[in-house]
C-alpha cells in the first residue's frame, strides 16, 4: 500500500443519489414525533432511521489498497425499513433464489385485501397478516390436491397503495404446476399458459379467510372480556357484510418469459419498503412533496403535498411488527423440501443442480481512483474519529474539484 493521504467528503450527494430522504422529514419533525401516537416499536424503528449513517451510528475509516486515500463512511441501521440499507440484502436474495429454479412456467399471483379491514390491520397487524398468508396458501393447495398435486409458492407481503395509504397484499410467485406423490413434475396446464380461474381463487380466498378471521376475533374479544376490557375487540358481525357484499380482488399475470425473469422480477419486490427516497422530490419547513402513481388512471404520474406529521404517520402503518416474516415459502419451495427432495426435482428436470453461492464481503471500491478496494483500517463510536485522523486531516489540503 503506498503512503497515506486524506479526503474530505464533500457535503453534496453525488448526482446518483437522492437530494431528499425519509430521515431528513423526521429531523425536521423533531420532537413532535412522539405526539404522533406511534407505539414505542415504531418509535425505536423510526429512531433508527434517523441515525443511519450518521456519526450517532459511528463509523470506521477505510484505506484504498491501490491509491492510499483514507475515508470515513458511517454505519448503516440495517432496518429493513430503512430506504438506504435494502440493496445487498436484495443482492443475496436473488442470488440465493437463482440456485433454487426450475424449468416450468411461474405466475405472478397477487391476492388483495378489501379497504373494510385497514381498521383491523392498523390494530391487530400480526394477526390479519398472518391470516393473509396462511389463506393465500391454503387456496393455492386446494386447488392443487384437486389435480392431486403438492403445489409450492413465494410469498412477499406490501401493505402499502402508491399515496402510502393502507392497501396489504400479498405478491406471489407460484409455479404452473406441482409435484405428484411419486415426486415428479406435472404442469397444470399442458402448454403452462394458465395456473387456475382467478375467479374461483377469489371465492375459495375470500371464503377461508373470513373463516379465520372470525376465529382470530371471537378469540380477542373473549381475552378483552376476561380481562374486564370491554367489548373493544372489533367482532366478526361488525364488519361481515361488508367482506361478502363485494367480490375480493386476486390477480394472475401471464408466466414469465424464463425462469431467470422470475427471480429478477420477484427481487424488485421483496426487499422494497413504503416509499423510496428517490420518490421524494422536495422537503420545506411544513410539507413533503412525493411523487406517485394513480393506477385508477391508468398509472399517470402525480405528485403528492403532506405534512411532516403526516407524511411519517402513513410511512410508519408500514412498520411491521417485531420479528414479523414478510417473505415465506411453501409447499416444495419451503426449506424442509428444498433440503431433501430440490437437487432430485431439479436432476430429473434435466437441471444441474446449483450450489448456494457462498456470501461475498462486501467490498467497496475507492471513490478517489475508482479501481481500488477499501480497507477498514479503523473503527470508532459515536464520540468520532480518532485523535490521529483529525490530526492528519487538518494537515492535508482539501482536494480540488
């Protein structure tokens, strides 16, 4: 490594990088952010955002190993709600995933929740998230045992609509087929050109799901009146009508064009959040100004005013609760399967059978040479940099532009 030389960041974001974030609204919020009504989750959440990469993080000094400059950068949250820490974990996904393809048709099948249950996902989240999955899975193998197939399905849950309103629903990725009791493959269709009538997914969806639903709410509302809480628990009887006055929306799109698409197509959606900093196009003491798509006309781009207060109330209904899983697999997807029976599925596919790529270091490379690496050479908390990186900062003239 050649000698040492420093480089002071320049304060402006390089042009790849958004002007406006998610953490600059709650730093001009402030205080107020506790008079928000948020639970202490969502709070802790919020407060982390707030801090990702900044110097309350800490942060480590790194050495190009070609050119010798020494840079700060400083810790990520590592919030998977945080716009600013998804994208090596999106990377590892999809890499993971890649290992796992087979040679048949995939859908995109997306099952939605009517606008009646916001009210019980704002107070109950675990609860109705978890019915959604388990309801979704539920549909996709009963069709399945009719053909007498053991089906298999990615599942991603976004509760979030363009405007950051409330709109939980569930992104899956179901292969055309499944796999028969001597464990070989059949598609549902001989050309793979089409998974099940959606309509019939929608009746079977709504049915079993509402049959929990009303299960999940007799049981919150005989612990609320053992617990002398009153009849505060929403009941199944409150809001039946309105789950069955409307037929409940389940969309499948046409299979991908390759195995490969799927995989690609699947990441853009599992590590997404409710709203990206690239999306906000400006922040003034009062308001925040985001841009949106309105599918009811036909997806044209509009722009959105908020106010702080709530601008960060509708991001935070996208908090999940602690140690929720927003992405699942089932059926021959899931992890017992995979480890038992996927390299066979996949050799009698005429597959090769791919080893799980091994997790790369990260490895970021040198904004002064561009071809260098950078290695941490330091480390140091929230009270800064060491004495001696000051020091040899102060004695280094600021580069030129």
């Amino acid at each position: 490594m050649r000698g040492f030389k420093t480089i002071k960041k320049q304060p402006t974001q390089p042009q790849s990088q958004p002007q406006y974030e998610v953490a600059d609204v709650l730093n001009k919020l402030g205080s107020k952010l506790e008079d928000l009504g948020l639970n202490s989750w969502q709070l802790r959440t919020l407060f982390a955002l707030k801090k990702c990469r900044t110097s309350a993080l800490g942060g480590h000094i790194d050495a190009c190993d070609e050119c010798g400059v020494l840079s700060i950068s400083y810790n990520s949250c590592r919030n998977r709600h945080c716009p600013k820490c998804q994208g090596r974990n999106r990377e590892d996904w999809i890499q993971t995933r890649e290992t796992e393809l087979l040679p048949v048709p995939y859908f995109h099948v997306v099952f939605t929740l009517p606008e009646v249950l916001n009210k019980t996902a704002l107070h109950e989240p675990k609860m109705l998230y978890d019915i959604l999955f388990e309801s979704a899975w539920e549909t996709l193998q009963t069709f399945g045992k009719n053909k007498n197939l053991q089906m298999g399905m990615i599942a991603v849950l976004h509760t979030w609509g363009q405007n950051l309103s409330l709109h939980p629903h569930l992104h899956c990725i179901v292969p055309g087929g499944g796999v028969d009791e001597n464990g070989a493959w059949k598609n549902i269709k001989n050309d793979g050109k089409f998974l099940f009538p959606v309509k019939a997914l929608s009746k079977v969806f709504r049915a079993k799901f509402c049959e929990k639903l009303k299960y999940q709410l007799s049981l919150k509302l005989n612990e609320n009146q053992s617990e002398n809480h009153g009849n505060e628990a929403e009941t199944y009887e409150k809001i039946r009508q309105s789950l069955w006055e409307k037929p409940w929306v389940v969309y499948a799109k046409k299979p991908f064009g390759s195995p490969k698409s799927v995989v690609e197509y699947l990441g853009r959606y599992t590590h997404k959040i409710a709203i990206s900093n690239g999306r906000i196009r400006g922040i003034d003491d009062k308001t925040v100004t985001f841009d949106y798509k309105d599918y009811r006309q036909k997806g044209i781009k509009k722009q959105m005013v908020l106010s702080h207060a709530e601008f960060i109330r509708r991001f935070a209904m996208h908090i999940l609760p602690k140690r929720f899983v927003k992405i699942r697999h089932y059926g021959f997807l899931s992890s017992t399967w995979k480890r038992k029976k996927l390299k066979t599925l996949q050799q009698n596919l005429g597959v090769q059978p791919k080893e799980k790529p091994l997790p790369k270091p990260f490895q970021p490379k040198c904004s002064c040479c561009k071809t260098g690496n950078l290695v941490t050479i330091a480390m140091f908390d929230l009270r800064g940099p060491p004495q001696w990186f000051l020091e040899m900062s102060q004695s280094q003239p600021t580069p030129k532009k």
